[in-house]
C-alpha cells in the first residue's frame, strides 16, 4: 500500500519530466483569396413561349416541322375558318353597300335635301357595317397561330383534323441565340453580386465550360431560403443550351486578402475547427473560425492574430499546455486566387 501511494504521488513529477513534443511551425499570414460563388442554375429561353389556340375549332393546316426555325409572324397553324370567310364577304358587301349610300346621303345634305337625322342614321348603318368586317377579321385571326417572334420550335402537339379547344398546347417556340440562366445565391452575398459580372457554367451534357455575364438580380429576397435570384447571359450560337438544363455555375465576384494558416494545422472536433498556437513554449489550444479554401491554405475569420505561431507538423502528440519544441518554422508561400 505505501508503495502505491508513492507511485500517485510521483505521477505529476513523472509527467513534468516527459520531453517536449517536436512540433513545426509556420505563422498566421494574410494571403489573397478569390470570392467565388458556385451554385446550381437553371437554363431558360431569352424569350420563351407556348403556343395555345384561342378557340374551339378543328385544325386545318399546319405549316411547321419539329424543330424548325421561324422568323417573327411565320404562319404555324390553321383552324377551320371556311364559315367565317362566307361571312366575312357578306360583311364586306354590306359595308360597301353603306358607303355608296353614305356617300350619297352627304351629297343630298350639301344640297339641303336629307335630314340631319336621315344623314346620322345613314353613318350609323356604315360603322356597323366597318365594325361587323372587324369582328370577324378578328375571329379569322384568333383561328390563325402566328410565330409572335424569331426562334425555334419544339414538337408538334397537333395534326390535321384535330379538335382543339382553349389552352390546348400546339408547340413551344424559344429563342435560343442566347439564353439566360437563372441561379440562387445566399443573400449573404449580395454585396459581392453586381451586373457584369462574369460566369462560367458548365453542363452534364458538354465537356466544355459556356461563358456569359450576369444581366441582373432579383428585387427580392426569398424569405423562406434567405437567396437571391441572379440572371446572366450565355451566348448560345451553337444551339446546345436547351431551356430546362441544369448547370453548375461560378461565379467570380473579384478577391481580397485575409488571414490564412496551412490546412494542416487544423484541429477539427465536430463542426468546430481548433489549432494549437505555441505560446511561451507550450501549445495552447485555440477554437477558430475558417472561411474559404484554396489548396493548401485556408481562411481563418477569427480566433487568431497575423504573426501567431500555429502548429502544422506534430498535431496528432499534442494536448492543451503540453510543453513542444520547435524543430522547424515552415513559411507558406501566399497562394495565388483560386482559380
């Protein structure tokens, strides 16, 4: 029993007298890193359209192929409008009927020979005439489904003999010269975002990255994410960018210096990031909080001081007030921005 307690008791001289741990070091030193922002985007046609007829009728004429090119006002689809041209010439002959006689009672009123109420009646009778033409001129082109602009269609939705009513989908029409895409952001940095701004977004689909620029942000925040939608612009010559297609994009928004340590002086415990700094010969153990990442270095937003000696070899023998001794000092050259 006495030799036990004489063991206790000389324990904390024993672990005074264990050797410093050999540790390398290198010090917390400002270093430039690019602010790159990566999100997922989605593709969307510069100008974008379905087309839907605006009348129940049966499909007479279509005028286009899956895919084809189309110029502003190209004729797509016909309904049936064999009736309303009957009409429309009957409304014509009318109107012309009421002219003639229009011009006829004016001629009469000049020579004090028609009523002022005679020569109104007979106006009358002739706007109701213009206006008939009009309506049916009118209902003629709702059976009439034009391109409203210069782009590319999708697949025919209709053929010849159909019924459609409306809302009943005909095609799409994209304009694909460019395209924009649509990609959230933390609102976090939203003072990084401004327009012109430049991006480059890469596909599944293509091996190669598609530059552009951003055109605009959102003038709201989504409360539920706390992100703000950005737009840019992707020239799209080639036709391979389709509306719908996910891409990874990055974005560039300039860079800036900030305290950095190699990544190997980190520490982690759970989500926590700590380092040990040697401080009058012993390690001290310091909880930090890191930003961004480039290879071999990275950010460090609090917990430290520039200068301040951090281990980097030697992590692994350390605990908090352990006596070390520094074999070497490594100085990290400042990496260049990310790429």
């Amino acid at each position: 029993m006495k030799c036990l307690l004489a063991l206790l008791l000389a324990l904390p001289a024993l672990a005074q007298e264990r050797p410093p741990a050999p540790v390398t070091t290198a010090p917390a030193t400002p270093a430039r890193f690019a602010h790159v922002i990566e999100a997922l985007g989605t593709v969307q046609g510069r100008e974008a359209v379905t087309l839907t007829a605006r009348v129940t009728e049966k499909v007479a004429r279509v005028h286009f192929e899956d895919g084809q090119a189309v110029e502003a006002g190209t004729l797509l689809v016909e309904l049936d409008h064999d009736e309303l041209d009957a009409r429309l010439v009957e409304a014509k002959a009318r109107l012309a009927q009421h002219e003639a006689e229009w011009g006829r009672v004016r001629r009469l009123a000049k020579a004090d020979m028609a009523t002022a109420s005679e020569r109104d009646a007979q106006r009358a009778l002739l706007e109701t005439a213009r206006a008939e033409v009009s309506t049916i001129e009118a209902q003629i082109a709702d059976r009439r489904i034009t391109a409203p602009f210069k782009g590319v269609l999708g697949l025919r939705l209709v053929s010849p003999g159909a019924l459609v009513s409306p809302g009943t989908v005909v095609a799409t029409l994209d304009d694909l010269a460019s395209v924009w895409l649509d990609f959230p952001v933390p609102s976090v940095h939203l003072g990084l975002l401004a327009p012109g701004q430049a991006v480059e977004a890469r596909a599944a689909a293509w091996p190669d990255a598609f530059t552009g620029q951003v055109t605009a942000l959102d003038t709201r925040i989504d409360p539920a994410t706390r992100q703000v939608k950005v737009r840019a612009r992707l020239p799209n010559e080639s036709g391979r960018l389709r509306p719908g297609l996910l891409m990874m994009v990055t974005l560039r928004a300039g860079d800036g210096e900030a305290l950095s340590v190699p990544e190997g002086a980190l520490s982690p415990i759970g989500n926590r990031q700590r380092v040990y700094v040697v401080v009058d010969g012993k390690a001290t153990l310091r909880e930090v909080k890191i930003g961004r990442r480039v290879p071999g270095r990275v950010e460090i937003l609090e917990g430290l001081q520039a200068g301040e000696p951090v281990v980097v070899d030697g992590v692994h023998k350390l605990r908090p007030g352990a006596p070390v001794n520094v074999v070497s000092e490594a100085v990290a050259p400042a990496p260049a921005s990310a790429p």
